[in-house]
C-alpha cells in the first residue's frame, strides 16, 4: 500500500475509535437516548412500503419537546431506505430487524445538526449501508467535516439528479441558499408509487395534542409558571390561565393542552407574544400545513427566488397526496396546492408591499388567512389559481405578536451580516 494511503487509513481508523469513544461518552451523559425506552411510536403509513419511527427531542436543555422521525421506505430491491435516521438504540434497531429487510442506504437530507448527529453511530450499526448525504455540509460555530461526525459518504445529492440507485422508485429536489453565515441545505424527496413527499423541517403541522412521546411530567412542567412565563406575562402573572394552578401537581386535560400549547408556540417561535395563555397562537397554527416561523423567517423569506423555485419545481413535478416531515404529525394528507398556500409568503412583492414576513399587517386582517381577497389575486397574477381557474389556497399568517420577537431577531442578524440582507 502506497504510504500515502496507509497514512489516511490510520487516520481513518483513529478518526471511527474517537467517535466511537464519543458515542459512549454521549450515551452517559444523555446526549443520545440511552435505551429503547424512548423509541415509543413506530408505525406502517404504508402497508409493506413505508415505515416512521420516533424519538424524543428537547430545545436545549429544556423541557420543551416534540418528536424526531426517521422515514424507512422498502425498496424494490428487498432493502430499506433509511430517512434523517435517529438515535440507534436497541429498541430502535430491534424495530428495524422486525422489518425482515437489510439497510441498504442512509440518507442525511439537511446539513442540520440535530438530523446530523446519529448517521454516524447509525451507519456503524449497517456497515454494509451505503451513506448519501445532502450537498455542502458545514457546521456552526465551528466549521468541521462530515468524517468528524462520522459520516462517511458514497453519493452526495445533486439537484434533480436521477442517477441515484433508488432513481426510479424515489425523486428528490435540493434546496440550497446562503444565509449568511453558511448554506441553508434541505433535500426534498418524491416516493413515487406511494405518491409520498418526504422534507425534514421544511413544512410541518402542529398536532392538537401533544405526541405520544412527550413525557407527562414535561406537560406539567411546562404548564406550571416559570420565570420566562412572569417576565412576559406582566400584571398577570399571578392569574392561572383556564383554571390550571400556578404549580400544577398533576396531568390534568386542562394541563396537558396548557403544558403543550406552550411547548409548540416555544419550538415554532422561541419568544411567542403570549407564554401565559398561548390559546390563541396555538388555534392559528395548529392543524394546518404551515412553514415553520423560525425557518421561514430567517431562511425562506430572505432567499424568495430560490424558495420559490424549489417550490414550484416540486409542486410541478410531483403529483403527492401526503407528506412526512421529520417533526410533528405524519403522515399529512396534503397536495401541491397546500404546499404553494404554506408557503405563500415567498410569492409576495416584499419590496413593494413593506411588509415583514407573516403578520396581519400582510393582509390587514385576523390572524389567519382565508377566504378570497388580496392573496387570491397574487396568486392569480402569478398563475397559482389552481386548476379551471380555482382560488388558490391560503396560508397560515402568523400573529403578529408571536412573530414579532423573531422579526427583531432578524434584523439584528440581518446587520450583523448572519443572515441575508
């Protein structure tokens, strides 16, 4: 062997004996789920063809948590097809092997941390798996490569590319924009028999009741009043909202909601308007197709063109009746037409309009867009009526007062140069 290559071998091998000592380090400290005892929801969407399975995931060191889902599609080959995989407990992968199919190929469709952070130990469980990953993978606040994570990839994703080994079964679409500090990276992905559009944190919808997953104990937690809670909610953070308790001792329905809305309204807004009593934030989003504010605040909005022909190729191109994104509910009846309305917001004359990003002051009405009027006709002029002239449908507004705290925030990023101007 040329000494050249012996010497990136070595390094190779120390490289996987780190991470792997940095696994186990993560396992006793929490950062992974140390058992099976948190893989609680593993589902069929589609009977022999698809398969979700979950995992909890915290903001931080928090309570404020949801789910975090892995998509296995069975190929025609026999193997499976493994989706933003998640932490690989013995439970997780128990649930695997009752699939009765190898892992054929691992697939990271975002440069995201929190999607990022298990295709190494996961792929060390499938050596024989062959990792793809999405393109110009980079890290904050310190840039590393993908092999100090211990991915070590096979095929990187290019935009439209069809000569992937699952080509004929599976689509996909990379989306790609700078946000200042690095690209923002997402790959969509089209299972065309079943007619299945999977995304990772592109689009999602909020679920009335919290996941199965969640922990009571957190419900009551986050139902209960905390510093964050008094300092936003002023003169009345002495009042207990819909009859919870200040302190809550136990998983009522009326803590539960309580408990959940504030989590949801914390993940999708970090600062919501109203922590206190977030009723009516949470009825605005909550069972609709919608971008998360987060990203399409600090992303989507500030690259409109690129945003809009990503979606605009995919709703051309793909004639889906679902969707699974890596958070929230799954599957979620939706078609292109409910794509374009989620994302409705890059479609607006930002310019001409002086308007921020998602508040009433878009349309100088309630809370939530419906109906006729002003939208309608954006869409009509840029030919998205729909078929046979059809209204096109509308999206989700984000109020004004939840949405405010991340507008600051992106002006401030915006003159920080972190984001796009």
């Amino acid at each position: 062997m040329p000494s050249g290559s012996l010497s990136a071998a070595v390094a190779t091998s120390r490289v996987r004996e780190r991470l792997a000592r940095q696994e186990r380090k993560q396992q006793l400290q929490g950062q992974q789920p140390p058992s099976g005892k948190q893989d609680r929801i593993y589902f069929n969407v589609e009977k022999g063809s698809i398969w979700v399975f979950e995992q909890p995931q915290s903001l931080g060191f928090s309570n404020v948590t949801t789910n975090c889902r892995m998509t296995v599609v069975k190929l025609k080959s026999g193997g499976l097809w493994v989706h933003a995989p998640i932490a690989p407990t013995k439970e997780c992968l128990r649930m695997l092997k009752e699939l009765g199919a190898p892992v054929e190929y691992i697939v990271l469709p975002t440069f995201a941390y929190e999607h990022k952070i298990f295709v190494g130990p996961f792929s060390r469980r499938f050596p024989k798996a062959k990792v793809w990953v999405a393109p110009s993978q980079w890290s904050w606040p310190i840039n590393m490569p993908a092999q100090l994570f211990g991915i070590f990839p096979k095929g990187v994703l290019k935009d439209d590319e069809t000569a992937t080994p699952w080509g004929d079964e599976i689509e996909h679409k990379v989306f790609k924009s700078s946000v200042g500090i690095g690209p923002y990276i997402e790959v969509a992905f089209f299972h065309k028999r079943t007619r299945t559009l999977l995304v990772t944190d592109a689009v999602v919808s909020v679920p009335e009741a919290p996941p199965e997953l969640v922990k009571p104990e957190d419900l009551v937690s986050a139902a209960a009043s905390n510093f964050f809670v008094r300092v936003l909610a002023g003169d009345l953070a002495d009042e207990p909202v819909r009859g919870v308790p200040l302190k809550p001792t136990e998983l009522t329905p009326a803590v539960r909601d309580l408990g959940w809305q504030r989590m949801a309204l914390q993940i999708l807004y970090i600062v919501p308007g109203d922590l206190r009593d977030p009723l009516r934030g949470f009825r605005a989003i909550a069972n609709r197709l919608i971008v998360s504010p987060i990203v399409a605040t600090l992303v989507f909005s500030t690259s409109p063109a690129d945003s809009r022909r990503w979606v605009e190729s995919i709703c051309r191109d793909w004639n889906f009746r679902q969707i699974i994104p890596a958070h929230f509910s799954a599957p979620i009846p939706a078609t292109p037409a409910d794509l374009r309305a989620a994302f409705s917001f890059v479609f607006y004359d930002q310019q001409q309009q002086g308007r921020r990003l998602g508040t009433q002051e878009h349309l100088g009405n309630g809370s939530v867009a419906g109906g006729g009027g002003l939208l309608s006709g954006w869409f009509a002029r840029l030919g998205l009526g729909g078929s046979g002239g059809a209204a096109a449908k509308q999206g989700v507004v984000y109020p004004e007062e939840d949405i405010r705290a991340l507008n600051s925030a992106k002006e401030f990023l915006k003159s920080a140069g972190v984001v796009n101007k």
